[in-house]
C-alpha cells in the first residue's frame, strides 16, 4: 500500500454544506408546492367563472317505460351521458334526472341550448323539448 494513501485523513462533508443543501431543498419543495396549489387554484377559478356563466335548462325526454327500467339499465344510460359529458368539456354539466312513468327530465347547466343538443345527439338520447330555466322558486320564496 501506497504510504501516502496511509496517512491521509478521511475526507469529511463540512456540515454546513449538508445543512445549505438541505436549506435549499426544502426552499425547492415550498416554491414547487406553491407552484401547483396556484396552478390548482388558476384551474378552479376557471371552472367556477364557467359555472356562473353557465344558463341551466330542463330537458324532457320522452321514453317509454322509463319508469321500469332497471338499475342497471340507468347505469348505463347515466354511463353513457357522463362519456359524452367529458367528450364535451366543461362547457356542459348534468346536475340529475327526474325518472317518472314515460319521460324523464335532466336539468343541465350549459352555455347555450346548441351543447344540450349536441349532448343529446352523440348520447343518443331525446330531447323532445330544452327550455331554459328562467328563475327557481321554491317554499322559501313566499317567505322573502
């Protein structure tokens, strides 16, 4: 063995650069994690000036039966109309359904009349009558 190798002293990390590095990685993960709360924010402002932009409508669909059909029939058919919602975007959302003997009636939020067509339309579905929703009165009206 090589006598100078012998004598020389382990190399030591300075503790002080541990303690930068460590400093600096933690200062990193703050930036990134503020970084993608803000994007996640950005986002969510989107949605909700989508929303309050958005006119809800009634639509009736005029379906024999629609009463008796099974669970796993409206499975299906909410199935299908969430994979054309998604096709969509964001510019359309389905808020419920009313099931009764032969129609059953969605309310819908949309930017206009044309995307709750267009949703009927690729979903398959009818549409016999979209009427925009003017106001919603209910038990607390008569109390305002």
């Amino acid at each position: 063995m090589n006598s100078s190798k012998k004598n020389q002293k382990p190399r030591t990390i300075d503790k002080r650069i541990i303690c930068k590095t460590i400093q600096m990685a933690l200062i990193l993960m703050v930036v990134m994690t503020n970084y993608a709360l803000g994007q996640q924010q950005k986002e969510n402002q989107e949605i909700a000036k989508t929303e309050t932009t958005m006119k809800t409508f009634v639509i009736e669909r005029i379906i024999p039966g629609a009463g008796n059909l099974t669970a796993e029939q409206l499975k299906g058919i909410s199935q299908t109309s969430c994979t054309v919602l998604e096709e969509m975007g964001p510019k359309i959302k389905w808020q419920h359904s009313y099931v009764t003997g032969d129609k059953v009636y969605c309310v819908y939020n949309a930017k206009n009349k044309e995307l709750v067509e267009e949703h009927a339309q690729k979903g398959g579905f009818p549409a016999n009558s979209i009427n925009e929703v003017a106001t919603v009165i209910s038990p607390a009206t008569a109390n305002e």
